[in-house]
C-alpha cells in the first residue's frame, strides 16, 4: 500500500500511474488532514511506503491485507467513530467510471470535471 500525500495536481495523477504501473494500491491522504491525524492514519492501514511532493519514503510496518486487483483505498470521514478504509479494486473503478461516462451521475457532479479521472482508470486499470 502506498500513500500518496500530494495535493491534486498533474504530479498526483502522475504519482497514481506509477503506482498502478508498478502493481501497487493507492492510498490518497486528505490533503485538508492535520499532520497528527495522516500519521495516524498512515498507521492504521499499514501504509508501506509514502509519496510526497519531497520524494519517496519507506516506511517500517506490518504486512498489509492488500490483494493483487485492489487499486485504491479510501477512508470514511471517521463520524461514527475511527475512520474505516474502502478498497476499491480496478474492476470496481472500471465500473464506476463507465458509469460516469454513460452519464448515469448523481444530482450535482455532473457538473465536476472528471475527465482525467476517466482518462487515468481507462489507460492503467
């Protein structure tokens, strides 16, 4: 599992490619995050190693629990209680993004840009 703590900007898609090129899962720090509550969470899934816009780091921690097709992990905003992670592997982001190039989006986001998102999943997932 690799974090990537980068705010959304080329280099994070850039950082999300080279992840999926490599095999890995990604896991994408809420930029918006105080620092105490990232290590925190860095902890908690077991990040292995950590991408910021200074570079890479290797962090010391437990095996992870990720599988082969898991693509990204996301977490809950933590209101009930500690934050809870969401896998989504490639097969699920393929589907979702299928879904919102077919139009068939929520009241609201189909005014987002997600081009780019639809772009990345469609060439390296």
């Amino acid at each position: 599992l690799v974090g990537i703590d980068i705010p959304l900007s080329a280099e994070f898609v850039n950082t999300l490619q080279d992840i999926w090129s490599a095999g890995d899962c990604a896991f994408p720090i809420d930029q918006r995050l105080p620092h105490k509550q990232k290590d925190q969470l860095v902890k908690d899934f077991y990040v292995q190693e950590i991408i910021t816009t200074d570079g890479r780091s290797v962090l010391e921690t437990q095996e992870s629990t990720i599988t082969e097709n898991d693509a990204v992990l996301f977490t809950t905003s933590g209101s009930s209680g500690t934050p809870k992670g969401v896998i989504h592997t490639h097969d699920s982001l393929r589907a979702n993004a299928n879904i919102v190039a077919l139009g068939n989006i929520s009241a609201g986001a189909e005014t987002a840009d997600v081009s780019w998102v639809l772009e990345v999943i469609n060439n390296f997932v």
